[in-house]
C-alpha cells in the first residue's frame, strides 16, 4: 500500500490506549480549558484521525507565516495550508505549559484533546490577512475562507495535541465517519492496489457517477472511495445527513458491490481552491488512495479561482515531488445529447454548448423547491427525490 504522507507509517495523534485515554480525560477535568473555534476543532480532529500525518499538532506564528509564504512547515516538510490554533482571548490558560481543548461543536463543551503548549503569540490582523492572501488568492472578505480566516482571533496558541474523541462526527454519522487508518484497514480487506478518490462536498449527480466510472477504468483501478465532508459549509451547500444518504444510494444500487466505498471525514470546507486541492491530496494519500480525482474548479468557490488551476497547481515541481499520489485531471462532465451518454466535454467533438445539458446549482435548487425533479439525465430520480424533501423542508 501507498506509503503516509511524510512517514512510512501513519501516526495519527488520537490516543488509541483506552487506558491512557482514561487518564488524559481525568487529568483533562484538572487542566486549564481553552474554549476552541470550529476551524480550530476541526484541525484537531483531522490530526487525530491520521489525515494530517506526519503533523504532531499546532504551527506557531513563524512557521504559520513561512507555510502560507512558501508551502512549507518545520524541518523543511511541504505543507499547503497552516494548520493553527487561534482564540480571541487566552486569560484562562496565560502562562499555563498544558491545556485541554474544549470542543465548541459538542452541546456539552467536552474535552477534545490535550495540548503541551510551545508557546501563545499574538497574531495581529495584518498578518491574519496577509496569509489568507497567500492561502486563498485574495484578501476579499466576501470570500467565505477569507471571512472566516481573518476573523478567528487574535492569539495563536501552538504545541503537540493528544487527541481523546471525534467531537460528534463518529454519533452523528456512525457508519460514515472514519479514520485514515481505518480506511486503510478497509482496503487492505479488499486487496485493493489501485485506489481512487473523490472528493466531494455535494450530493453525487450523474456526472459525478461516471466521473468515478471514468477514473475507475482509465485507471484500471481496484475501486474508488467517495469521501465526503462532514463539516462546515457555507450557507446553502446541502447538509451533510442528507448527501451521505444521496451518495449511498448510488453506491448500493449503481455500482458493483464492493467497487465504491462510502467514507467520511471531520473537516470544514476552507473554499482554498488550487491549496486546497494539495490539501485534499494529502489527506487521501494518507488514507491509503493512490489517486485523487481533481475536476473543474475543484475546492473553489465563486469566481475567485480559473477553472483549472487546482489541477494546473500539481505540475508544480515542488508538489509533484512531496506527493507519491497521483492526480486523474477531470474536465467538466456533462450528458450530450447527442450521445446519450455523460461525457467529458472537452473530449467530444462536433458539439457546442447547446449539444449538452447544462443545469445551474440555481436552476436545480428551484425546481426542487417548486416540487419539480431534475431530469434523469442529470440526477437519478431516488436522489432527487430525497433532495426534493430536504429543500422543501
């Protein structure tokens, strides 16, 4: 199997020993407790699942600066994104060598993890914005990444974390929710050499589906892991409940047993597109994949990104040598009506626009909403049927 990112073996930081486990708890309850943001609970729980090996826990200023300025963390490893912990205000934990990190998504504020804190720095907007400037291609607080960047905090607390659970990913999606480790478990039980992901943040339409189908046989891969998201999304993104039951459905009907597996991981969608996309890269190989689809404005938002450049990024000399994965650039997929088939559209030719069915999120949205299916040939009728309820709701 495909080697972790940045070591030979995967070290998640969650601590697997329950007994030890038990004891971090009990000593979590005497610890000064610093209230976390969701970004930062977020991180927590990727460290502790595996998906950002080799990482041990937080980045300080320094090296959050150097990351976002030249992609790269300490000792040199190449990194994409800072992975940080920023706070508003740190008067419960000043001066203190140990903290326990409370979970601001559990209605119980339980103990996330405990941090060995290197050191509480303060962060000033300027420098705030000056990496969401490297991370996302703009300073514009309309971007949702940006928005949410630059408004975290003011301290950046750094430090190795020993993670203790989840938060709610593992009750509120049981069957989904996994580790890199526990993915990789799975497809060693399969025998599975050749492994694709998908990414995704929506439910699976027809395109989505034969892109996987695409990727499986130009591959001449063993199966593809569609790994969604189940955290955070901006406002009007389908949630997460219901995109697990969508994407299921055509697992279990449209596709060969034990040819696509259904996972998930605890993240928030950082719309970062072309570092995103590095992001995503890492996280997969990490999990055991060997090649991540990468389509058209993949992790992008708006129009704050060109179509391709998430794929244009992995030619990068720097990039193509940290990673052992390997990308499968998709173009956009659409249904031709001239094939009766979903094609990639610049792989067809004799065809203009008219030649395919091209449907808007906002066309698709309203005709849901007025009770309306789209049609077959965008999206399987079981799927809009349930996203009929969830929009109508």
């Amino acid at each position: 199997m495909i080697d972790p990112y940045g070591s030979s073996v995967l070290q998640p930081r969650f601590v697997s020993h329950r007994q030890v486990r038990l004891e971090l708890i009990k000593e979590a309850s005497k610890l000064p407790k610093l209230m976390m943001n969701a970004s930062a609970a977020a991180n927590v729980v990727m460290l502790g699942a595996g998906y950002f090996n080799p990482l041990e826990g937080f980045m300080g200023l320094a090296e959050a600066l150097r990351c976002a300025e030249k992609m790269q963390a300490q000792d040199d490893l190449f990194w994409p994104i800072p992975i940080i912990n920023v706070c508003k205000d740190v008067t419960a934990i000043q001066k203190s060598r140990r903290i326990a990190l409370l979970d601001p998504n559990n209605a119980l504020n339980q103990v996330l993890a405990i941090m060995d804190v290197d050191d509480i720095e303060p962060v000033s907007r300027e420098q705030l914005s000056l990496m969401a400037n490297e991370i996302f291609s703009t300073a514009d607080l309309e971007h949702p990444g940006v928005s949410t960047f630059t408004n975290l905090g003011s301290y950046l607390i750094s430090g190795k974390v020993e993670v203790l659970n989840f938060s709610y990913y593992p009750t509120d999606f049981p069957a989904t929710f996994q580790t890199a480790n526990q993915i990789r478990d799975r497809i060693a039980e399969l025998g599975w050499q050749k492994v694709v992901a998908f990414q995704t943040r929506n439910p699976m339409h027809r395109a989505h589906e034969e892109l996987c189908r695409m990727a499986m046989e130009r591959l001449d891969a063993d199966g593809v892991i569609v790994h969604m998201l189940l955290g955070k999304l901006k406002q009007g993104d389908i949630p997460a409940d219901v995109r697990d039951s969508c994407i299921r459905l055509i697992a279990e009907k449209y596709f060969p047993r034990n040819k696509m597996l259904v996972s998930g991981y605890g993240f928030d969608m950082l719309y970062a597109g072309p570092r995103e996309a590095i992001l995503h890269a890492i996280v997969r190989q990490n999990m055991g994949a060997t090649h991540l689809i990468v389509g058209r404005d993949h992790a992008g938002v708006g129009n704050y990104y060109t179509a391709f450049q998430a794929q244009e990024i992995f030619t990068n000399k720097y990039v193509k040598e940290a990673l052992d994965i390997n990308i499968f650039c998709a173009d956009h997929t659409a249904y031709s009506k001239k094939l009766g088939s979903v094609v990639m559209m610049n792989e067809v030719k004799d065809h203009d626009k008219s030649d395919f069915l091209l449907i808007s999120g906002t066309e698709v949205r309203e005709m849901l909403i007025n009770g309306r299916k789209p049609p077959p040939e965008f999206c399987r009728s079981e799927v809009a049927s349930m996203l009929m309820e969830h929009y109508q709701s």
